[in-house]
C-alpha cells in the first residue's frame, strides 16, 4: 500500500495511477482521501510495484508530490483489476 502527499488532487493523478498501474499488469485500487492525500493498494509482480512506487514519487505534470510512505504485506487479497474507488 502507498500514501501519496502534496498537491494530488484534482490534477489527475488517480487516473494517472490506473493507467500505469494497468500498463504493469497490477490489480487494486486508487482513492482520495478526506486529507488530501490519494491511497494506493496494488499487487502483483514485485518489481512491477516497484515501478509504480517510482512513478508515484513523480505523479503527472500537474501534480508536486511531496512524499510517498509505503507500506508492504505478504498476502494477495485478490483483485481482479485495478479500480477507481470513492
């Protein structure tokens, strides 16, 4: 799971997020949350996650991402895609 900070909402960062995340072959999810921040949970190949980490530590144009805290598990909840959440 990935917390993204800084200026990453409402500069399109969440559909940026699906867009590699999908391109990587990855399954989970992307959302805001009510701080300000956007949630990122992915599985799948390892340094595909890895990949994704960098490119959230970068974000679109639009956006100035000013830190990503990670966090790893073990077990696979099993999504089946990646999604959008509300």
């Amino acid at each position: 799971m990935a917390r993204v900070s800084g200026i990453v909402q409402g500069v399109g960062f969440r559909y940026f997020v699906i867009r590699k995340a999908t391109a990587y072959g990855l399954r989970g999810y992307v959302r805001n949350c009510f701080d300000g921040d956007v949630e990122v949970e992915a599985e799948g190949d390892k340094l595909m996650l890895e990949q994704l980490i960098e490119d959230l530590g970068r974000g679109p144009i639009c956006a100035k991402v000013k830190n990503v805290e990670t966090e790893w598990f073990d077990d696979e909840k099993g999504y089946r895609t990646f999604t959008l959440e509300t």
